[in-house]
C-alpha cells in the first residue's frame, strides 16, 4: 500500500509539471534522415536502367525521356521507399534521406550480373526473344525475324535452329526477352550483390 | 449556405470518429496508426477520436491490400456506416497491392473498387506524421456541405 | 430451478481489441469459459507463393512484410539462410550491427505487446506511457537505418549502412531514457493491485500444457520453459544474457517477462556497442544452390524458414513457420478454457501476443 506523499512524489516531478503545462506534440515535419521518395538531383541521367532493375516493388519506377533528357519517375503509390534504387544509379541522380552520403563515404556500391537460362524442352526456336532484345536492336538493326543474325555482336540469336547465347555479359537485364517469349521458356536471373570498397570498372 | 449548414460545417471538421479496418495487411500501416494514437502525435488533440465501432464512426481507415475474405464483408462494414462517411486509403496496399501485386497472389484489385475512398495516403508504411498530416488536410474539405451535395 | 444456458459468443474479425482481424469462437456457462475454438484466413496474400522463382533482392521485401511488428528478424533468418546455402561471411562488424538493430527490433516489439496489452485492459495511461517509450526506440531505427518499419537492413554478405558516431551517441541516449522510463512503468505494473486483479492468475498456462502445444517465446518462458533459440546463433554466443524464465505462466508472468526482455535486450545492444569492431560493412558474396532451415529468435519465438533455391540464387521452394502459429493454439486450446470472466478472453489473447499477419501470410 503506497503513502499518499509516495504518489505525490511521483506525479509531482518537476519535468512532468512542467509537461503537463507546456506539452506540445512534435511538429508534424519529416526529419531529413527517413528515407523518403527519392527525388532528383541535377545530375544528368545516362537512361542505363539500373534502379529499374533493382526495384523489388512492381510499377513503382520507370525511366522516362522527355525533352531532349532521360529521368527516372517514382510513383507514390508503389514505390517502398527502400533506396536500393538510390544505391544502385552509378551516377547519383536519385537521392533519398542520407543514403547517398553514407554511399560515397562507405564506398558501397551494388554488383548486378545477369545471365540468361533457356529451357530447351519448351523452346520452339521462334526468335521473339532475340528480336525484341533491345541491345540486339542496337547492335544488329537488321536482325531479321525469326531471330536469324549473321551479326557475332548479337547477345543472343537463333543459329542452326537452335537458341545460342553468344555475349551472355551484355545482358542488361530489362526481361524484355521473358515477355515475349510465347512459352515462358527463357529466364533472366538478376544476381546482385552488395559489396564495399570496390571500384567499377 | 444557410447558418445551419455553417454550423454543421464547422462542427464536422473538428470531432470526427474514426473506425478502422484491416483487409489483410503486414500491420506495418497498422502500427503506424497506432503511434499516431501515442503522446507524442497525438491524434485525439484534434478531436479525432479513434474506436473502433462502425455504427459510430465518421471516417473508416482503410488499410491493407484486398484478400478475398473481405469481398462481401468490406462493402457490409461500409453500409454499416451511417453517413455522412469517408473512407482514407492508408498504406500502398489498399492503392495498389504494393510488393504483393504480382501474377500469383491472392490479393485483388486496389480497395477503391469495393467502396469508394476520399483520400490515400501512400508510403510503406506512411509516417504517422504523414498520416496525420493527410487526414488533417482531409478533414476540414471531406464533409463539407454534405447535405447540399448529397441530399 | 434456474437453468443456464450455453451461448457460443464469437469475438469477431473486426473487434477494438485487436489490430488485426481473427475470431474467436467461446463456449461459454454463464460467464465462464468452457472451451475456445480460433477462426483465421483473414489476411492470406499468399507470400510464400509469390516468392517463388525470384532473387534474393524482391523475395528479402516479401519477406520483411509477412510481419510489419518483426520485421528484422524476418529480415535477418532470411538473409541468414541464404548465406548458409551460399557459404558467404559476414564481417564482424555487421554481424554486431544486425544484432543491434535486431535488439532495438524487439524492444520495440515488446513495448508494443505491452502496450496492447494495458489497451486491453483498460489502462490507457500505461498503455501510452509505453507507446510514447516506444517512440524512442523508432527514433533510433530511422536514424540508423532510415526507416522506421520495414527497414531492409541486412543483405547477404553484411548490412547496408554502417553506425555514425552522432547516431551511436544518440542511442546511448535513448537506451538509457528507455531504461529509466520502463524501470518506472515496469514497477507500476508490478505494484497496481487493479492490474493485478486482471492478470495474476488469469489465463494459466502450465509448464506441462505449454510442452504439449509447443508454444515458443515469451509465452513459453511464462510457464518455465527455458528456451531462448538466441543462445545458438554465433553471435550472440560471444554476448552475456540468459534467458528470462518465470514459473507462474498467468498474463502477469507473461507481461513481466516482456518487461525484463527489454532490459536485457538494452543491456545486449550496449555489449555490442562496447565490442564494435572496426571494419567493413560488406563482405559480397553472391547466392548459389542448395537448401537450409534457418531459425532465429523473433520477439514472438522461434521463427524457422525453409529455403531451397536454384543455382543462380533464386528461391524455388520456401516454407515459413511464424511463432504465433504455435502460441495461438497453446491459447485458445489451453489459456482460454476455464477463464472465469468473458471480459478476460480479450486480454488472455492479447497476452499471448498474436501476431495474426504473421500466421496468414
């Protein structure tokens, strides 16, 4: 059984007196360390999609071109706010809270390797996937349908009827190839992996 | 407007009754509602005053993505309402499914169309202090003049 | 003669005492309980369906959001698990770093069960007291992780960010306003007879019963089962603590043991800060083939993943098992029957503290 001067010492602190007669709840702002919506910096972006690739959450950024300059657009209603994109631009166009700060200073970065996996079984050699590739449009504009190239630059073509990779590492891993392939038979595996200290080359 | 509709007005912007229900979220967006119930946010200062009967409340939080169990039990919570009545859409999940929003999942459509939502407040989850700020920007305009808009 | 009735009283999905929707099915005499039945399935999302096929770097997200309240230990037996499969090591330094965010995970958590619980019994002024502490505690995260629920921490091969001075001075500070403020709280709940009145001897869940429904975690610790799945992880082993044990097994051991796991979480989080090595953060390392269980100590219990995955990382099969799943069941099958007061269905079940998003992924 507690004394009535026990409770009136504890009620009768003077930190809590003076709450309780000049309380104000926090001011409603965001401090600048949460990890909001990234937003755009000035540097230019050189459209390499990289934060494309890396966001795990569907529909939350695309990588636009308007007026002459590319820019990455986060949609709020999607995006998770969990910077791995801000990680990942090699340029630093996006910035959110204080990731880009520690980044530079950690010198931590995100290694993506991509390789491509082609179930022989369920592939009818049709070339969707080579000519919707878009690094193969760059590097044989003339592909001709069916996925036929004579060009050796190509990343992946159909030769002797039969799906060959040939430049496995200039994958950059957009899936393009995935959607249109009519029987799901190639994938792309996205292998990330974060590391510390490593200057790219 | 007539004097009464003034009152009406002005009274509805500052005592607002809030419900909540969950459709199936990770309670991330849960939790953050709830600290915006701790001392140091504080929602009740505003006069909104969180219970959580439907037969009581003004404006229902909606929060989590769409499972199918809630597919007749969501819009029945709603005709509970009696209005006037809003609905704040918190969290990604209700807008858009967030990470769950892929081919094999179970969820359905964002919660807009099952009942309708004045307002959303995207983030996963949304700071209290965003939630806050979005419902306070919503109350003074969500109920306004309602008898004239909706006889 | 007076006849009494039978009256199965459903607690509904929708009910103020709890954030998440789950009925509850009593069979009751007048107002006692005579057995309790729990009807779930109202949040499944299928996450475990969804994961499968993808790379660590979306299947981590789905993973963290299977719980919002634990979602560093999702996180980390996740992260854990492929780096058992994969072979990868972590630095020292990361490894204490995850157990630091991982601790102030689960005083957090514990707050927030706590809080829960002196909701449901009506004692809004401990329940704020301990929502306002909790505050604290997500100040902490978000200055050292960025953000205040879902944090994606941990990565295979170490963490992402490392600790500032400015933001480890910062939580030497917190920790020990946590400290004081829920040594205070602590000994209010401890002395209030009207507290006391609703969980001394409310909702017992003896040591034999808890060994027959398997219950895990705090709840398993009420009853005297000495089990803490800490005590096997590398790094906590070279940490101090011991698991926290009481023998009443009622709402009131159940809430003290929450209680004393903070303290002895603040206490891990400063030997960790005391021991920080210097060093990287990432070691790198990429995921292969193969598959593990890996288990870990969420706030709840013991939390297990299954995990097998194809030679270029990516996850075929995975399987979750959440502490909830178990803790529910030692509560409807063995708490609730026999509960004198209806009133006490609510806050027997909030103190076995479920987790119902946990259970539906």
């Amino acid at each position: 059984m507690r004394s009535v001067i026990w409770y009136l010492r504890e009620f009768l602190r003077a930190p809590w007196v003076h709450a309780f007669l000049f309380a104000r709840t926090a001011p409603l702002v965001t401090p600048s360390h949460f990890r909001d919506y990234p937003s755009l910096t000035d540097v230019e972006c050189t459209h390499c999609f990289s934060c494309r690739m890396i966001c795990p959450a569907p529909g939350a950024i695309e990588v636009l071109q308007e007026g002459g300059g590319w820019h990455p657009v986060i949609h709020r209603g999607h995006c998770l706010r969990c910077g791995l994109c801000v990680e990942a631009c090699p340029e630093g166009v996006l910035a959110s809270g204080r990731i880009l700060r520690w980044q530079e200073e950690d010198r931590t970065s995100f290694r993506a390797t991509f390789r491509i996996q082609v179930d022989h079984a369920k592939c009818m050699r049709c070339g969707n996937c080579c000519v919707s590739c878009p690094v193969n449009k760059e590097q044989d504009p003339q592909m001709a349908s069916g996925g036929h190239s004579s060009n050796l630059e190509v990343i992946m073509r159909i030769a002797g009827g039969k799906h060959t990779v040939i430049h496995e590492e200039r994958c950059v891993g957009c899936r393009t190839c995935e959607g249109a392939c009519p029987n799901s038979a190639i994938r792309v595996a996205r292998i990330l992996e974060g590391v510390q200290g490593v200057t790219e080359g | 407007m007539s004097l009464l509709q003034d009152v009406k007005n002005w009274v509805r912007a500052r005592s607002i009754h809030v419900s909540y229900v969950d459709v199936g979220s990770c309670n991330g967006c849960d939790i953050e509602v709830l600290a915006c119930l701790a001392p140091r946010y504080d929602i009740e200062q505003y006069g909104i005053y969180v219970h959580n009967n439907p037969r009581e409340a003004d404006i229902l939080l909606v929060v989590g993505a769409m499972t199918p169990p809630w597919v007749e039990r969501l819009p029945a919570l709603w005709a509970k309402i009696p209005p006037p009545r809003a609905a704040i859409a918190i969290g990604n999940c209700p807008i858009s499914g967030c990470v769950y929003n892929r081919r094999e999942t179970y969820i359905l459509g964002p919660v807009s169309k099952y009942i309708p939502i004045a307002a959303e407040v995207p983030g996963c989850p949304p700071r209290p202090t965003e939630i806050l700020s979005a419902v306070l920007s919503v109350a003074p305009t969500v109920f306004r003049d309602y008898e004239v808009n909706r006889p | 003669m007076k006849k009494l009735v039978d009256v199965s009283i459903p607690l509904g999905p929708v009910h103020p005492c709890w954030k998440e929707p789950a009925r509850i099915k009593c069979e009751t005499r007048g107002e006692k309980v005579l057995s309790a039945e729990v009807e779930l399935g109202y949040m499944k999302k299928g996450i475990e369906r969804i994961m499968k096929g993808r790379p660590w770097q979306e299947v981590l997200f789905l993973a963290e959001r299977v719980c919002g309240i634990c979602s560093v230990i999702h996180n980390m037996v996740f992260i854990e698990g492929m780096e058992a499969i994969s072979g990868i090591t972590v630095p020292d330094r990361a490894a204490y770093l995850r157990v630091v965010v991982n601790e102030l995970d689960r005083i957090q958590s514990h707050l927030l069960a706590n809080f829960s619980f002196c909701y449901t019994i009506e004692h809004e002024t401990l329940a704020m007291y301990l929502l306002n502490t909790r505050e604290r505690a997500m100040d902490s995260l978000e200055r050292i992780t960025g953000a205040r629920v879902n944090k994606a921490y941990m990565i295979p091969g170490g963490v992402r960010f490392d600790l500032r001075d400015a933001d480890r001075a910062a939580l030497c500070a917190d920790l020990d306003y946590i400290e004081e403020a829920v040594n205070r709280y602590a000994r209010m709940f401890e002395g209030g007879p009207l507290i006391a009145t609703r969980a001394k001897g409310v909702g017992i869940l003896t040591q034999e019963q808890a060994r027959i429904a398997r219950a895990v975690g705090p709840t398993a610790r009420a009853s005297g089962i000495a089990e803490d799945l800490r005590l096997s992880h590398p790094t906590y082993r070279r940490l101090e603590f011991a698991p926290i044990v009481r023998t009443e097994g009622d709402n009131f051991a159940r809430i003290m043991v929450r209680f004393q796991e903070i303290f002895q979480s603040i206490g891990l989080v400063r030997q960790c800060l005391h021991d920080l090595p210097a060093g990287p953060i990432r070691g790198g390392g990429t995921c292969g083939a193969g598959e593990t269980v890996s288990r870990g100590e969420a706030p709840r219990g013991e939390l297990s993943y299954f995990i097998r995955s194809d030679e270029y990382g990516r996850i075929t099969d995975i399987a979750i098992r959440t502490p909830s799943i178990m803790n529910i069941d030692a509560c409807t099958h063995h708490m609730l029957p026999g509960v004198t007061s209806l009133a006490d269905v609510t806050s027997v079940f909030v103190s076995a503290d479920p987790c119902i998003a946990c259970n539906e992924r």
